[in-house]
C-alpha cells in the first residue's frame, strides 16, 4: 500500500526540544505572565510547537492540538509563519488524522486568507503554493474535483513562476496520486519519477526525505499493478536502499523508517504472492505487521499486512490460522476505520464459511462485502470518469488565456507609453530646432561679446601687470624712505633718552618724553610697514621645528614687556615635544604679535593664557587674554591691512592696524587657518593652526 497516509500525518519542523522541560518553563511563563496577560512570547511559543510535534509524532494526535492551540491563543506577536504554521498544523490534524472535511477545509481557507496583501504573497510563495495544495486535497476528499484541479493547478503555477522545485514535487505527486487511483498506472509512474526528480534539492527537510522513499515505494506500486515484477522489485529496493542510506541524518525520528520499510515490506509480498512464493511473501508481510502494528505507527498499513497474510492462509486452506488472524483484525477497527479493509475482511470470513460449510454465515459476510464493494465503486466512479489530462489541458489553457489578456493589457500600456514617449520627442526635437535657431543668432552675438571681452581681459591684464610694478615700486619706496627715515628718527630716540637725564626744567623735560614716545612709535610704525613689504614678496624657508621650544621661548621673550603691566603670562604646552615643518622666524613673529596684542588689550596686573593643542592633522595655537575685547562693528575689519579697527591700548599705547595683517598673511603661507574668538566682557582669543604634514 501507500505510504501516503503515514506521511501526511507529520508535522514540518526541525529543532525538537524536550517536552519535560518546556512544561517546566511554561508553567514559569504561565505564573508569571498573569501580570502581563498570560501571553508568551514569540520564542516561547516555537518551544510549545516542538513540544506539540513531539506529542504528534508520538501518536498523542489530539492532545498535540489542544496543547498547540492553547499556546496559539496564549501568544502575541507571532511572526507570518508562525501564525501559518499553525493553521497548517490544525490542518493535517482535521484532513488525515481525524478525517474532519469541514474542518480541514476551514483551516484551508485559513491558510489562504493569511495572504491578505500581495507583498505577503510574493515574499512567502512557497508557503502560498503549499496552501493552495492543501485545499485542493480537501476538495478533492469531498470529491470536487473540478475545483481541486484548478487549486492544484494554481499551487503548480506559483511554484513554476517562482523556480520553487519543492512545491512543484509536491504538485506532481499529487498527480500521481489522482492518476493512480484513477488505474492510469503507466502515467502516475511518470509523475511520481517527475516529483522525486524534482525535490532532489529539498533533501535537508525530514519531510522531504520521507516524501522521496514513499515516491520510490509508489514507483513500484505502480509498476506492480502493470504486474511489471522486476521493475516493481527494482524500486522497491531503492526504497530500502534509501530509507537505510538517510535514516542516520533524522536520529530523533528512528521510527519512521522503520514505519516507511514495514509499508514496502507489505508492498514486496504483493509480488512473492502473485508468483506463489506463499514462504517468502508470509515471511515479508510478519516483518511488516511486527514493525506497523506497533502503537504510533501506520496501523492501517498493518491492518492491510494482515489481509494478505489472511488471503494466503485462505489460499493454502489454513482455516484455523485465518479465523485466528481475522478475529484480531476484527479487534482492530474500533482503532483503525478503512471501507477497504472491512471489505477485504468480509470477503475473507465469507470465504471461510463457506469452507465450512456454514452458508448462512457465508452469505451475510458476502452481503456485507458487497455492499461496501458498491459503495467504494460509487465513490471512485467519478474519479475514474474525469479526464485529469483533459482538465489539466483546460486549465493550462486558461491560465494561458489570462497571460495573453495580460500580455495585451501590458502591450496597450506600453502603446500608450509609447505615444507619450513619441509625442514628448516631437516636441523636443521641435524645442531642440527651436533653440537651435536662437543659438545660431546668439553665437554671432556671443562673438562679438567674446572679441569685447577678450579686448578687455587684454587691458585687465595690461592694468594688473603694470599695477603689479606699481605695488612693487610702492614696496621699494616704502623700504627705502623706512630705511632712511629709522635711522635718524632712532637717533633722535636716543638723544632725547640722554637729554631728558640732563638737568632741564620739568616743562622742558615733558616736551623731551614726547619727542622720545613720540620717535619710539615712529620706530615701531616704521617697522611694521618694512615687515608688511617683505611678507608680501619674501619666500619661506621652513625647515623642522619643535613647537614646545617654539612656544617657550616666544613667551620669555615677552614676559619683560607683560612684566612692565604687572601681567602673567600662562603657558600650555603640548603633552609630548612634536616637531612640524614651519619658517621659525615667521611662526615666532605671529606668536609674539598675538602675545604683544594681548598684552596692549589687558588690563593691568591681568593674566594671558598661551596654550598648545595637538589636534588629529594639525596643531593649534591660541593666544587669550581678558582685555577690552574687539566690538561687533570691527570684527570683520581686523585682519586687513591699515584697518580701521585700530584701537589704543589700555595704558594708551598705539596701534598701527598692520601686524594682524601680517599674521594671517604667514599663517596661510603655512597653509593654515587664524581666526578669533571674542567679546567686550571676556575678552579676546585669537587661534591659528599649522598642519602637521
């Protein structure tokens, strides 16, 4: 017989945990979930599905159900599968084990309406063509067979649209199965060798495994009905050959090959039988009653053993052994429902009676056999008359049809997207020409525009040359009139330093202090501007310095002048001495301007903060102090040349407006950034950076 029965009951999944343990930790997760509404969670809930698969594949079927169906109504946030599974599970219960259609077909549906939108459909295609197989078997068991076709055949496109070769296996071997009962064995043989050819990739899943043994064992059937012995006994041995090649990979599930040989066992005497070989064929079908009449296992294959154990005691008139043999099957139907099998036994114990001559009993047996004949002929006349072929072709053509008037549809759209397509080419090759002619009468204009600006660029560049000399000429005069003009201002610094030691009266004295501040910043001004000329032509000669050295000896060489207002100086230097390639002379005059700033910007007695940063590609340098601040109105002036924005110092000292000027012109020589920081009640923060490279 088949081994179709058998494997319909098992439920797909793969991690079993123990069923001891997950009580434990339900009953923990039951107490303490009355606080948060009883519900477990979604990992909780896979430990109750191994739980229930365990009870299921022990043969304890209905309490599986109740066990996994109060965990399902207990949970909350369960993924799409899982909620699939479930409905799955609840399924095989109603359709092979308790053999409930309505209820199979309304857990059917269930697992249709799960796919209530198409993203779900397209991400989970397997299980949507799994879903439509299963309500076409319940369909086909209410025997609607039209409507189970269109649903097998809707499983079959699905897996074929999406390269799904395990639900196409599962497809053809339904069709087997149709044809098979249908006597159309030479075809079904066909589908089943299609199916196993086709779950080849799907090997890793039990169920699989398990579907491609009862395949191989359904190929033998087969060719066992076209009484094809040889080939029929070659198939037979795959199975086994199988069944103890992959038994080992599913050690959790050892009875199960042994359920799958005891079916082929029974399957292999059918031919030992037909060739008379009574020893060998009784010897086959003990081993298959021994192994399946086991609680749990497929009793109903069992029951099926025993019948042709039965039909060879009657064939060898062993009246005593087959009474004795039919009284257990007898025992047996409270436990196991088959029309067939009551049939079969029927016939049997009519045919002992008649044996013994007890034809009363003989005729009651025989009534009753022919009845239930009647009523399976009934049953199966319908699926003999249809045309499985006839109406596979009709749907095909449908499902044709329909990607034709899609196909049609599509065509229509891109028709129309076509015309879009070629109207809006129309009217930008129209706009193009359009433009085109504007641009020929533009290009004239835009020469002559380009001749008038090429023209002026060339006196541009006439102006910009010679204005380049001028500023050079500038520089020179500014030098030399500097040049000459220090050294007799210097000595009039000089003579007024000795003459105001002499003894001259006070009035005399004042007037002597002013020529001296007043030549000393004359100095200092002329200084400046000899420092502005060679900043703008000079070349840096950087070489490597030691910014901590740097830093030190910028700050000790101002330390006299802060000392003059009563200042400290605090320094900052950098954790580790780092040197970077800099013009030292430059850098030094940058430094000791910003510290000379802040010490003419603070108040007396104040303190200036002098710090070193190591940032990631660069140092920073700032210079604060807590003077007079620069006002929001100078800010943007400070960095020019003769700005503005010159200001006396707080013990009136002047302020020339070149010196930060000259600042931001090295710093960006060195490729670096000067910017400050600053306020009328904080002071001032100047900061610029070197890069290290």
């Amino acid at each position: 017989m088949f081994i179709y029965t058998s494997f319909r009951q098992i439920w797909l999944t793969d991690n079993i945990q123990g069923c001891l343990l997950f009580v434990c930790f339900l009953l923990i997760t039951t107490s303490c979930g009355q606080q948060s509404k009883g519900f477990l969670s979604s990992s909780a809930y896979n430990k109750a599905v191994d739980t229930a698969t365990i009870m299921y594949d022990n043969g304890h079927h209905k309490a599986a159900v109740n066990y996994l169906d109060s965990a399902f109504r207990h949970s909350s946030n369960l993924s799409f599968k899982q909620v699939y599974n479930y409905y799955y599970f609840i399924y095989n219960y109603a359709s092979h084990i308790k053999a409930d259609r309505k209820m199979a077909l309304l857990y059917a549906d269930s697992m249709l309406n799960v796919f209530d939108t198409p993203e779900k459909k397209l991400k989970f295609t397997s299980e949507y063509g799994q879903a439509h197989l299963a309500k076409g078997d319940v369909l086909f068991d209410e025997h609607r067979y039209n409507e189970a076709y269109g649903y097998f055949y809707e499983g079959k496109v699905i897996a074929n649209n999406n390269l799904d070769e395990c639900t196409m296996g599962d497809y053809s071997y339904r069709m087997g199965m149709i044809l098979y009962k249908q006597e159309h064995y030479s075809r079904a043989a066909e589908y089943f060798k299609e199916s196993f050819d086709e779950t080849r990739s799907c090997e890793g899943n039990f169920n699989y495994f398990y579907r491609r043994q009862e395949l191989l064992n359904n190929i033998g059937l087969s060719y066992s009905k076209m009484l094809m012995n040889d080939s029929a006994m070659y198939f037979y041995n795959k199975a086994l050959d199988y069944i103890n090649d992959n038994t080992a990979r599913f050690k959790d599930r050892p009875q199960m090959g042994e359920v799958s040989k005891g079916v082929v066992y029974g399957n292999m005497a059918d031919i030992s039988i037909r060739q008379k070989d009574y020893n060998k064929a009784k010897s086959l079908l003990r081993k298959s009653i021994a192994i399946n009449l086991r609680k749990g296992n497929d009793n109903n294959d069992a029951q099926h053993s025993e019948l042709k154990l039965a039909s060879i005691y009657d064939r060898q008139n062993l009246n005593d052994s087959l009474l004795n043999l039919l009284n257990i099957i007898s025992l047996q139907f409270d436990s196991v429902q088959s029309r067939e099998t009551k049939q079969n036994w029927h016939l049997l114990m009519s045919n002992y009676f008649e044996k013994q001559n007890n034809h009363q009993q003989a005729m009651t047996h025989y009534k009753q056999y022919d009845e239930l004949k009647d009523i399976i002929v009934n049953e199966n006349k319908k699926l003999k008359e249809a045309d499985v072929a006839e109406q596979v072709k009709s749907l095909e053509k449908d499902n044709e049809f329909n990607n034709l008037k899609k196909n049609n549809e599509l065509q229509h759209i891109y028709l129309r997207v076509t015309v879009v397509f070629a109207l809006m080419l129309i009217i930008i090759i129209s706009l193009v020409f359009l433009n085109w002619q504007k641009s020929k009468k533009n290009i004239k204009t835009l020469g002559s525009l380009n001749n008038q600006i090429n023209h002026q660029n060339h006196h541009l560049e006439s102006a910009l040359r010679d204005l380049k000399l001028n500023n050079q000429e500038k520089d020179r005069i500014l030098r030399t009139v500097a040049h000459d003009l220090r050294n007799p201002i210097g000595g009039i610094a000089s003579l007024t330093s000795v003459m105001t030691e002499e003894n001259y009266s006070d009035e005399q004295k004042e007037l002597l202090n002013i020529i001296r501040e007043t030549s000393f910043n004359s100095i200092e001004l002329i200084n400046e501007i000899l420092e502005a000329t060679e900043s703008a032509s000079a070349i840096l000669h950087k070489e490597a310095v030691e910014v901590n050295s740097l830093l030190s000896n910028s700050v000790e060489l101002m330390r006299f002048k802060a000392a003059e207002k009563q200042q400290i100086i605090n320094t900052f230097l950098l954790n580790s001495p780092l040197e970077i390639y800099i013009s030292r002379e430059k850098i030094w005059r940058v430094i000791s301007n910003l510290i000379s700033n802040a010490i003419k910007f603070s108040p007396e007695g104040s303190a200036i903060l002098v710090m070193a940063i190591d940032l990631e590609n660069e140092i920073q340098i700032s210079v604060k102090d807590h003077g007079i601040g620069i006002p929001e109105k100078l800010k943007n002036q400070v960095f020019n040349m003769f700005t503005d924005a010159k200001r006396p110092g707080t013990a009136g000292e002047k302020s020339f407006g070149l010196g930060l000027s000259i600042c931001k012109q090295i710093i960006e020589d060195h490729n670096g950034r000067i910017w400050f920081e600053s306020d009328t009640e904080n002071g001032t923060s100047f900061n610029f950076t070197l890069p290290k490279n």
